[in-house]
C-alpha cells in the first residue's frame, strides 16, 4: 500500500462507476476500465467521487467498488469519503484504508462559508479520519458553494498536517494555484499536491502555473497524459495542437449534469462499459446530444486516431 | 405497526439523539426519553431528524436507535431518512419499516430550485421506497435552502399519492396553512396532515390557520400539547396566556446552532438526558448562555408550574 | 451636524418611508414620524433602509426624504447608502452628508464569500466615499447572505478606520457581542459602537453581553427605549416584565417579507401614517393577520397601556 | 426608432464600457466601438450589461452613454435597466426609450426561487415599464442565481405581451433552446427571439437548436456573426471550422471575473480601447494572464487572419 503525498503528481483518474441497465453496479465494466486506465499510464485512480455517482451508492455498494479496483491494480488510489457527518465518514475510511486505498478526498459541506468555519471543517475531518489517513481537499465551489480562498488553503495546510493534496477546480482558478505557488515559495504554506479538475478545461495553462497534473475524468485519458508530459518537456506548441483538438469535446463534456452523459456514451462507444446508465437522478444523452457528440468525435478522430471509434 | 396518514394529527415530538460524554449513544437516556414523551401524552415521536443530528450518525447506530425507540413504545414513530442519495434512503425506510416505523420523513437537497425540480424529487424518492411507506415532507427553506410555494406542494400532494403529511416550517408560514386549507377546499389538493415545526415559535397562531399540530422538539413537550389542545377547545386566551409564559423561551431555544445545545440543556436539568454532548460538529452551551436560560426558567417557573427543575 | 462615532449608543429607530395608497412619497406621515419619535427620546433615526424601502426609491425622492428629515429634527440621522456600485453610492452619500447626515450604512453585496472580500469590499466602499464619513457596517446574514466572522469584523474596524459602527443583526448572534467585545479588551479591535437590529427580538440579553443599543424599527420605540434604559440600571427582573409584555408582537413583527406589513399597520393604528401602503414589490397584511395584529395589540395593552390605541 | 420584437435575430453585441485610466467615462473610445461594431455588420448593439459595467455608473452616466451611442448609430440599441426596485427602472426605461432604444433588458433578483415568484417579478416590471417597451428577459443561473424551467419561461411568455426576446445563458442550455422551440411548435409558448450568451462557448450548437443569433461580447465578434451565417447556410463543417480556432480564447474569455479583463485587453490591442481600465471593483490582466492571451491570439491568427493584431 502506497499512500498519496505532498509529492504525488501525474494523472490520477476520477473514475465513472458503471451500471446495468436496470440499474445494479456493473463489476466486469468496472474491471475493465481500471485495466484500460493502468494500461494508458494513469499514475493513480479516484473512486467514489461525485461524478462516480458516490451519493447514490449504499454503503455496501461503495466498499465492494472499492475492493474489486483495488484487487485489479497497484495503482494508488484514492477514494471520496464525503459525508453529511463524521460518523460515516470515518466508517468509510477505516474500511476502504484497511483495504489499501492511498488517500480519501473531502468535499465541503455547503453550509460552510466563512474562513475560520472552512479551516474548522477540515481539522475536525482530519481528527475524526485520526493521523495516518492522506486527505485531498476538494476546492469546487460551483458544485460545492464554498469559496476557498487563498489564505485558507494555507491555513488548512499549515493546521492540519494530514491535509497533503488539492484537488483545484476553483473556476477560474489560473491565479489561484500561481497564487499557492508563490504562498509556498514564501514558506506560508507546506507544499501541497495540485492536480487540477475541471475536466480539464484549463489544463493547458494550469500546468504552466504550477499545477501538478490533473484529476478528472475526460473521457480520454491519453489527452490528460499528453498535456502533462508535454508541459513536462516543455513543447508548448505541441501541448496546445493537441489540447486544442481535443477541446471541443471537453467544452462539451464539462456541461454540469450533461457532463457525466457524454463521459458515459464514449466510454460506451469505447467499448469500456456496457450501459451508459446512470441511477437516479441522472439522465442519458439525448438524440440530439448523442449527434453533437458523435460530430465532435467524428472531427477529433481527424486530428488525433485515438479518438477513431 | 399504525401508519401515520392523512388525518395523523397532534404532537410529534422531535427526539434529540441522546449522547454520553464521550460521544457514544446513550440509550439508557433514549429510552428514559421516550418513557417521558408517552407519559407526556404526545401522540408519536420523529427520529433521526435534522436536530435528531442524524447526519452524524453511522447506518448502523441509525438503525439501533429506531430499533429501541420502536421496542419502547406503541406511540407512531416517523423516521428521518434524508440522504444524498436514493439508494441509503431506500435501504435505511426498507430497515425502519420492517422494524415498525409508520411513516419517514424526506428533507429536499439544497440544489433543487424550480418547480418541477422539487415535484421530480420527491416523485422520484416515492417509486424508490414503493408505494407502501408514507412520506412526510420537510419544508424549511431556512435550512434547506428550498422554497416550496402551494402550487409545488398541491403538485406534490397530487402527484405523489404517499406523500400523506407536511412538516411545515417556512417561515413565515401563516399565509401557507390558510393557502393550503383553501386550496384542499377547492379541491386542488388531496387532504395532507400539516403539523408545524420551528421549534413552536408561531403555533398559538398556526392552530387557528388549520395545522393539525405540532411537530418539533421544544424542551416542554407539555406546552405544545397545551397549545393543540386549547386550541382546539377554542379557549384562545388561556392558550395566549400559557403559550406567552413559554414564548421567550422558545424564541431563546429557536436560535439556529444554539437551539439544540438549549434543548438538551434544559432535558438534562429535567433529569432525563445523562449528558448534554452533541457529536462533532456541535456545541454545548456557553456559561452565559446557561445563565441566560435559567434565567428564563426560573422566570417561567412563575407562570407554569412545570419548569421548577 | 452630529456625525455618529465610536461611542454613539442608545435607540437608533429604523424609519419606514410612508407612501400615499397610490404610491406616492407621504411627506406628512414622514413629518409626524420624525416628531414622534423625537418625542418618545430615541436617540437617533436611520432613513432608507432595508425596511426603509429604499430599493424601490428614485434618487431624486431617497434625496428629498433625508432632507425633510432633516429638515425637521436636530437628531443625528444615519442614512443607508447601499447600492449594486460605487458610484451611485458616492453620489447619495455627498449629497446626503452635505445636508447634515451624521454617517451611512452599507449592506455588504449578496456574492461576498471569503473573508477577503468581505474586508476587500468595506476596505473599496471607505475609499470611494473618503474619510469623513462615518460608516455603520450590516452584518445581517439572513437577509444579505454574507457572514461576517468575528476576525472578519476585527480586520474591518482595524483597517478601516472610518467605519465605527455596527449594526448587529446576525442571528444567532448573542455569543458574537461577547466575542467582539472580548476582542476589544485583548486590543485586537478598536472599539465599535454595536446596535442591535432584528427587530428587537433578542435586545434583553444582547445588552447583557454589550450591546450599546438598537437600532431597529419595532412598532413601539418606547419599548426599545425601555429595556436600553433598564439594562443601564442593571434591574433586570422589570427589564424582562416590560420586554416579555412585547415578545409576541415583536415576534410576529419579526417574520421576513410580513414584518413591515405589521410596523406600518400598527404605526397607522396609532395616528402616525396615513396610509400602510408598500410600494411594489410589496404587501399589506391579510385579513387573518389583522385579526392576529389586533389580538397582540389588545393583550399588550392590558400590560402596557402605551399599546391602547 | 425601431423596436425589437419577436423575429429580431443575428448578432448583438454586448458592448463593454470604456473608462480612462482614472476611471472616467471614455466616450471618444466608446463612439469608436460602436463604428467598429456596426462596420463589422452586427444587428444591433447592447448597452449596459452586467459586463458593460453597468452597476458601477450612476444613473447621469448611464444617460450620457446611451445617449452617445444612440446618436452615432443607427442600429437598434438594448438598453440593461435591471435595478434592485422598479422606480429606477421606470426612470432609466423612460429616458433611454425617448432617446431612441429599441428596448430593455431586465436580469432577475437573486433572491427569486419559485415559478410563481419569477412570473410575478416580470409581470411587475412590464406593468412598470408600460405596454410599449419590449423587453428582454436574461436568463443567467450562474450570474444570477435564479433558474427559470422551461414551464417559467412559457408562462412569462404567454402572461407579459412586452417579454418578446429571451437572453440565452442558462448552463447546460442546449437542451433549452430544443425544449422551448418544442413548446412553440405545440402552442404553448409565443414566439420569442432567442439570442445566446455566454461568451459563445456553445454558439456552434446552439444555432442547431433553433437559437436566433447571439447577445453577447466575445473580442472577435467577426466569429459570433460567422457561425450565426454559416448556420443559417447550413455549412457545418465550416462552421466548426472556424469556431474550434476561436474556441481556446472563447474559452479563456469565458472566465467568470476575468472574462471582461480579457475583453478589454483584446480590444485595447485591436486599438479600440484607448484603456483597458475597469472601475472598481474590477482588474487588469496579470502578466501571466497577459502572456496566455497573447499566445492564444498568435496561435489564433495562424487559422484566422483576422486576429493578426
């Protein structure tokens, strides 16, 4: 078991949780697609995130997925935990760390809006989930309706040791993460782990300010390794020829509520998943959607063969 | 096993969940609790509500709780079963149910925003129970955030035939229980039970609007069943006169955050909660706050005999 | 001209703005106000407010109301300048202050989240109305959605050295007094004058933690004055007699969006308005609220016979 | 004068407002803007607007300016009146329609929720503005925090004549614009003119849905007036052609709080603005910020000749 830290980076999968149609956890698609995620060189895996579809899974239904993914890989990997309360959440994470996960990730609870209330939340996660546990803050405010500025993500790190990585989708957020570099270089904030959600939207530039790679789903994956190996190197034109051939799609698939639909359909068309079922609430594409969606492929395939389905 | 349906009326009373010291359940003082309610004469109990800090609750101590409430008394007993998802809601009302719960009661999540987003969700919530578990619904846009106007809530009673009770505490209310009669007057709206929440703050004036009574947690269970009973026999002033005595009180007690460190305070001064603690997040009350509400005891220990602790 | 500063205290009485029924600006009713609430001793008025109506003024008529105000009394008026930009406050608050204002008061815009921009805006605000205009800050989280920390207000008093005031309507909000003036004995606060909003509902214990006074439009400023006066000569038992005497009004004054409904009904019972008219979007009491209004008025008065009318 | 109504269509573009670098009004680059806009061949212009700085002007300014605009142009000019009560909107209304606009544009309160309470708001504001002045509705979940349903969006059109064009930019939309076409074919809405906002970010598909053209302000409104022509030929291909080039910076622009700064850059470089000043609260472009900018126009301008600067 290797747990996440201040220094993980790379791409790290937020993974969708396939059903059967009629609704049940699909275990063979989900088998299927931790082999196709290891074998395009993810450097890590995150399960039971929102757009894993976590709130509506029972308790039992969550631990299963995260043991079938863990008996399937050696990737690390890092499971969403957030709850209404601490009980639950901390239930969870005794379970799923015993099992070998890498790391748990916390969303805010909506309630929360001042600095000192943010700051609060955390250490009391942090001292119910006890010290040996990794934790990614999950900085979303759009989904989330809680603002983390900038002098409370250094308090988080500084008060709550445990506290080791960013999950950064503040929208926009470019200066933000420029804004934590420079925190750090002034030694008011212990490095923290910046990988970038979004679904990717701003990878492009994210990675120029410092970010450590991503954390999202875009239904291809190979784009996300793309860009973070060629900011690696450097290649800027490169990065940005191939991200932007790509963009129509995430500009697309980063639609809130649409978004998981279109992940979905081309992980289906894929050939990963069996169904593109959501539970409830959730929807499927359209007709209409699946055209759009279909033409966007049909135009990236031109621009990167990956994308011939 | 009584359900509770659309001619359920008097006083629910709100169980706080009882703790020790330490934060574990305290069901010798749950069950002193509900030995105290029955005695009291109330006509049912709500458990695992939002004051009930079943958020804070692991599944299994949730269903404990139910199971020794629901050994210690024949009272109705509806169950909170509130969850992000669909899928612990079902599997939490499919335990409660078969232990002998007569009814659950449903909180909307704080995304939903039009009309049709509120009637989907609990259209929704009732296929994913089954036809046979009637539902109370919760409408407090305090703390949920969520606004349900009469025509949502005549859609609501319309459309969802388990849908059987209104906890109601919009605030301000007044106008929506007379809007509510007039409207089943009419015939735009199947009979629903309305009992009122909000800690009590507006019943002497609720009851004369068509509620059917109370349900809520305020720490003098005595008081409400006053209230619903001079109301009743029409005797307005004595229900003025012993509502007034109570009214500062109740507005100290209404306070959100403090209420409920108020209400177990006052149920420990009673001798019937062990302790005071609240599980994390939560908060006892301050030394001034204590002095404040035994200042208010003590001043309402003149009026009504009851609160000499 | 009086400007408020750092030791103002006292009763602060929030002025509705009386309309003819057709809407327009009742410049009498405005007259008789300002002389009765001079007679009864309030110690200052605050004009265009939030239940001032203000929102629904032109500029040309917020302008003519302050100066009949004015114009009529010696009082110290304090005058709500919020609006969506800086400019149209700059232009409201030099004309008002050239009249003989004595300070303004500035809601904070309903999208401030962080604590650094909640001090950010109020740090703009002080720059673009200069530095001689006392500033009263609103902290009332129901109405603006923005909540103000006990740092936050620390930070504010400390940086921006022309706001003196704050009008206090957090709810809860009994702690928070204790907390500020805590902090002002530790010196991490220079001191702010604090009169407490909320319609009254909590002025007999905010004066026990600190509290200077209220500024607040309750139907019967006599009663305001009374619990300040009482609290100042610390006899307690007849401060909450008289107050417990008012607490059903004032509750039921306390609803949000009915309130001024209730203030302008009962300040027209008593001789003062012509008319309870509210400009659109607005309401009058109901029938049913009448009937409810008329039966709080009528068991006030047999405990206080101020509430004969 | 001419008034917009139902069949309006095409491009109009939200016009930033130019300030100097001391943060008076620019109107010598204004007059330029709007030569630039018409010789670009748009179909009307927008004044006003949330991103035309609107809430930081008093209301002399707000005159002056449209008054500017209207005297060097002939195009139909929208005006933005959204003010937080109806008497400053009737002001504004009734200057800028005797000047000679072609209609207002009306943004929701943030503190809507319900359907009954939108209709009622827009019932209220024609019946304030008067039967002659067309309006138009801005639907903006993001901005604004009011989401109107497809059935709100039926009643309004059915129940307030003077509603003839709906500002498009609810996110996710596309569905939308499909939903209420559909609604229009079956008799239940009133034709509106449907113009997208957004920045652009999904005009290529919008168009397909049914939509009339855009309102909105990207820095190349040369690309909104392509697409909205390409669509009506039907040249698909084309049309994705040259709306993926302009994609990354369409995205980049799209950048809540950044996106102005990111016009008014642009638009400074394509020497129409003489400043690219925002007043406060407002910012500039990082050095950083400027740098992405400068490498997305680059790239941009080897696919589209247009954005060599």
């Amino acid at each position: 078991m290797t747990l996440i830290d201040r220094t993980s980076h790379g791409v790290y999968t937020i993974m969708p949780t396939p059903f059967h149609s009629g609704g049940e956890v699909d275990l063979d698609s989900l088998r299927r697609l931790v082999d196709f995620y290891e074998a395009a060189g993810v450097d890590g895996l995150t399960v039971l995130g929102q757009l894993g579809e976590a709130p509506k899974l029972t308790h039992a239904e969550s631990v299963e997925i995260v043991r079938v993914v863990l008996d399937r890989t050696r990737l690390p990997v890092v499971v969403g935990v957030s709850a209404p309360g601490f009980g639950a959440m901390r239930t969870l994470t005794e379970e799923v760390m015993s099992l070998g996960a890498s790391g748990v990730m916390i969303a805010p609870p909506a309630n929360l809006r001042t600095d000192d209330q943010i700051v609060g939340y955390y250490t009391q996660a942090a001292a119910a989930l006890g010290p040996g546990v990794p934790i990614v803050v999950q900085d979303y405010p759009l989904t989330f309706s809680v603002v983390m500025s900038v002098p409370v993500l250094c308090r988080i790190a500084r008060e709550v040791p445990s506290v080791v990585m960013l999950k950064h989708e503040d929208w926009p957020g470019l200066e933000k993460i420029g804004a934590l570099r420079a925190a750090e270089e002034k030694g008011e904030l212990p490095r923290l782990a910046i990988l970038c959600g979004n679904g990717g939207l701003f990878l492009d530039f994210e990675m120029r300010r410092g970010a450590d790679g991503a954390m999202t789903g875009y239904c291809f994956p190979e784009l996300l390794l793309d860009v973070v190996r060629l900011a690696g190197e450097k290649r800027t034109e490169e990065l940005h020829d191939i991200f932007d051939a790509h963009l129509p799609l995430i500009r697309y698939e980063q639609q809130p509520g649409v978004g998981l639909a279109v992940r979905k359909h081309v992980l289906r068309r894929r050939g990963l998943l069996a169904s593109d079922t959501q539970r409830k609430p959730g929807r499927s594409l359209s007709a209409v959607e699946r055209d759009d969606v279909d033409l966007l492929l049909a135009r990236l395939a031109r621009r990167d063969s990956r994308a011939r389905l």
